[in-house]
C-alpha cells in the first residue's frame, strides 16, 4: 500500500460515550481497535470524519439522552463539520430497526455482540458507502481486548465479567448484555498489571455483579480470590462496584476487612426493603435479610461506608409500602443512596403490573431524597475534626480550594471534599485532610502535614 492509498484509509474518529462504567470500557476497547486499524482518535466531534455514539439503552430516559447526543451530531452533519455516525452500545442493541429508521442521518449500527466490528463498521461506511446493521451474539461477545483510558491516570475499571443472570423484572440489562460470564482470572490480573504499570492509583472493580464472580466458570465465588491477588499490586486503593446482597459471602467480607487497599465502601443495590415488591421484583432478598447483611457488614468492617440504589413506585408499592422504605432508610443510616423513579421499560415483567403512576413515583423519588439528605448531613457531622487520607483530584478556582476523594467517594457518583493546603499537591496524589465543615452538603477541610 502506498502512502497516498494510506492516508484515503487513515480517519478523525471522535467518540462520546453515555450511561455507566461498563459501557464506558467498551468504548476505551472500540477507541484502542480504531487506533490500531490506522485512524486517529480525536476529542472534538467538529471536523471527525466518523463521530461513534456509545449508548446507553437501560432506561428511557437514557434512550432519550442518547437520541438527543445523535441529533446533535446529526446537526454537524448537516452542516458538514461531521461526515459519518455510528450508533453503537445498549441502545443500538435494543432499537436496532427504530433507529436506522427513524434517525437517516445516522450512517450505521452496533449491537453490543459487535463492538469488537468497530473499525470493520468505519471502512464499510467512509470506503464502501454502506450502512451496516451488526448485531452479534451478546452471549459470546468477547470480553477482552486493549483499552486507551478515557479516565483521568489516576483511576480505572477493571470489568470483571458481562451479562447478568438475575433477571430482575423491571430490567432490561439480560436482554441487552446476555448471560452472566467471568473473564478468567488471569486474564484479568495480566490487565491490571498493565494498569498498574501505567500508573492507576485506585482500581475500580465493575460489573453489573461482581460478588457472583466465577461462580459461571466452576461453581464456586472466586471474588474474595481475585481481590486478594489484586491487592498484592501496586494499586493505592481498590473499589467495588456492584455486589448483589444474598451472593456476599464470608468469605468476602473478611478479604474486605482485612486487606488495607480494598476500600470499606460497598455498593450494593437493594432497590426496595417491602417484601412483598421484592419478590414481585424476583429479588431474591428480604427485608430480614437485608437488615442481618447491613448489620453483619457493618460489625465487620470498620468504618464502612455503604452506597445503594432506591427504585420508587415499583408495583405493589402503596403508601404504607414506601413509609415502610422511608422508614428502613432512617434505621439503616445507608450513606450515600441514590432514589429514582420506576421507569416501566418496554419487554419486562414489570411493565405489565400495575403500578403508580410516573408523577408519584418522582414524588416519591424526591421524599428518598430528603430523607437521604438528613442522613448525609448528619454523617457528615460526625467525621467533623478526623483526618482523612484524601486522592487530590485538583484545583476549584470558583471555591479557591483543591478537591478531591476519601474512600467514602466514588468516581462520577458521590460528591468531592474540598481542601486548603499551604503547598501544590498534585491531581493523583494523596494529601492528608482534616476535615473541618462542609459546603452544599460535601465536606470540608485543611490539608495536614
């Protein structure tokens, strides 16, 4: 191939990425294929030959997210500053038809079983003329593959497996990503060896369920396994992301407990506490069960911070129902728990039981929120005047204060501490921070030598 025929095949390719951690490794993976297949990754859709949207397809609400970043881009298009758009990730997945039919200006699809087609895809639009519809298998879709982070350097994720097999009835996540598969082991540690070379201080173990790690791949909970071999790695701090309640083992809970760079944070969804709505829902917890796990987890584990997710109005959820949630929120003193409204979403179970209408489940929604809000602010209170080992993030000129995260704050969900120092501590460093107040409800504090 001559440089001429090289430089006509070598493309701008600018990527947005929408919806959670997980979707957005696949799209670090797409970005690392393009490059590899000779194209440039670039920032700014403006001037992109191909501008690839990674969806998120879960809600409607992140469907209608996704069509507004395609209409966007679809207006660069119109005006020449964008030449080719491909759809990629949950949505494409979902809506595959709906959105090659009811979004001409976009040039192509990719169902989550073809990311790895990405590159495949750009040729057949920008040399071929083409507009290709590639929908693989979401069972056997592989996993792994080279990544460009799309973090800042000093974090990442390491997702652990794919698919789920909970089969929850108001999700469409089985129908979207297939059947629950662990990545092996190895395969794993050698990438987060790669991680750990390239600098990362905090890992952030993902999947849609961690805590069932391996058990696809001989039976057994391998999760408490792999941590351990992760934490024997030059990572700072190593942070879990999701685990499902009645898959916690002991086992796991004294990994957790015992290794220092394995953060006392847990994310753990429980989506309601009535068990009537849980069983409706095909979780397999109750609200006994979860109280002995929060109880159990907090005895064992120092200083544990606990994050969930509240699912409001889901069917058989009546007024004494959600009192009885709200009621659970104030006893368990759960630090950091996000409410949202049911979304009956098209092809699941739940959508055909009957339910609240969508004003109520917001209004309930946004009481979980205020009750959410006295057990922040009453958390924070009582960490007022201890220290705090703090990952310095930068420099917030409007507040003239450095921010950054404890342990207590996750990446891209929970919010910063902001902090005074005498020097110029560097973003990806870690300060000690006495914390002394708080700001719109984060907390505040002095850097300490």
């Amino acid at each position: 191939m001559n440089k001429s025929e090289d430089h006509v095949l070598s493309y701008n390719i600018s990527f947005i990425s929408l919806g959670c951690a997980k979707n957005q490794v696949n799209c670090e993976q797409m970005m690392a294929a393009v490059q590899a297949a000779g194209h440039t990754i670039q920032p700014d859709p403006q001037g992109a030959d191909v501008v690839v949207v990674n969806t998120c397809g879960f809600l409607a609400s992140a469907c209608e997210e996704a069509i507004d970043n395609i209409l966007e881009m679809a207006e660069l298009k119109k005006q020449g500053r964008v030449k080719k758009i491909l759809v990629t990730g949950c949505m494409a997945q979902r809506y595959q038809e709906d959105v090659l039919r009811e979004l001409p200006e976009v040039d192509g699809v990719l169902g989550t079983g073809s990311y790895g087609e990405i590159a495949s895809a750009i040729a057949e639009v920008m040399d071929q003329g083409r507009r290709p519809c590639r929908i693989g298998n979401i069972h056997t879709a592989n996993q792994s593959g080279q990544r460009i982070l799309s973090t800042p350097p000093w974090y990442a994720y390491l997702r652990i497996a794919e698919g789920c097999d909970n089969h929850c009835a108001y999700c469409v996540i089985p129908s979207l990503r297939g059947k629950y598969r662990s990545r092996p082991m190895e395969e794993l540690l050698d990438e987060a060896a790669e991680l750990s070379s390239a600098g990362v201080r905090e890992l952030l173990v993902i999947a849609q369920d961690i805590t069932r790690y391996g058990t696809d791949l001989n039976g057994e909970h391998q999760l408490a396994a792999l941590l351990r071999r992760l934490a024997q790695m030059d990572f700072h701090w190593i942070r879990l992301h999701y685990l499902y309640p009645d898959e916690i083992t002991d086992e796991l809970i004294d990994t957790i407990a015992a290794e220092p760079k394995i953060l006392p944070y847990l994310d753990i969804p429980i989506q309601h506490c009535n068990d009537t709505i849980l069983k409706a829902m095909n979780r397999r917890d109750t609200k006994a069960a979860l109280t002995e796990m929060f109880h159990q987890l907090r005895q064992r584990i120092p200083g544990l911070v606990l994050r969930t997710s509240i699912i409001t109005g889901l069917p058989y959820e009546d007024e004494a129902a959600f009192e009885e949630l709200c009621a659970f929120l104030r006893s368990e003193r759960i630090e950091r728990a996000g409410g949202f409204p049911f979304s009956p979403e098209e092809g699941t179970r739940a959508a055909a039981m009957d339910h609240v209408d969508t004003e109520e489940a917001r209004r309930r929604a946004e009481l979980v929120v205020d009750v959410q809000s006295d057990i922040i602010d009453a958390y924070n209170e009582s960490v007022l005047g201890s220290e705090r080992e703090v990952l310095c993030e930068g420099f917030d000129p409007q507040a003239q204060m450095f921010f950054g995260r404890s342990y207590a704050e996750s990446p891209d969900i929970d919010g910063r501490i902001h902090f005074t120092a005498d020097g110029d501590p560097a973003p990806g460093t870690f300060v000690m921070v006495r914390l002394t107040g708080t700001m719109d409800g984060e907390l505040t504090g002095e850097c300490v030598e």
